[in-house]
C-alpha cells in the first residue's frame, strides 16, 4: 500500500506496519489504531508527482550551458523548446 498516500491523507498516522497478507495497520502517536480507507488511499494521486516526471525527462543541463559558452543561440533555443515540452507534458495541475 501506497505510504506516501496514507501520512497524506492521515496527518495522524505516525506508524504504518505492513501485516503478512499485505494489508497494513495504522497508528497514531498515542498507538491507537487509525482506520484507513483502502480505495481512498489506492485512488490518491501525489500532488507533486510531476516533479519526479519532468525531472526524469529534462534534458541534461550541459546542453544549455554548451549553447551559452559556443554562443550557439539555436542550440540555447532547442534546449529552452524541449524543457517547456517536458513543462507541458507533465503539468502542475494548476496551469
């Protein structure tokens, strides 16, 4: 199970132990157990997800540093175009 999702979803859960048929218990700071819903958790989608995305898929930095020492503008150009795809691509969900 997700446990990025549950301490998000259950800012009281400072616990998570996962159980032998995969299920898992959720605690709070006192050990009491938090009840948790599976479908919630499993449906929850991280907010900041698309950092990881167009972090993955950026092109190297070298390419742009290149261009400025050559004063290559085209080669500048093409760097700035592929980072505003990946921008694209992988929106905030605010844009």
């Amino acid at each position: 199970m997700n446990h990025k999702a549950i301490y998000a979803l259950y800012p009281d859960v400072v616990t998570i132990r996962e159980q032998e048929d995969g299920s898992v218990l959720c605690y709070n700071a006192k050990d009491e157990l938090v009840k948790i819903t599976k479908t919630v958790v499993t449906n929850w989608v991280d907010p900041e997800e698309y950092k990881y995305q167009r972090q993955q898929e950026y092109p190297p930095m070298a390419d742009y540093l290149d261009g400025i020492v050559k004063g290559n503008d085209t080669q500048v150009q093409k760097y700035i175009d592929d980072c505003l795809a990946v921008k694209a691509k992988y929106p905030k969900g605010d844009e």
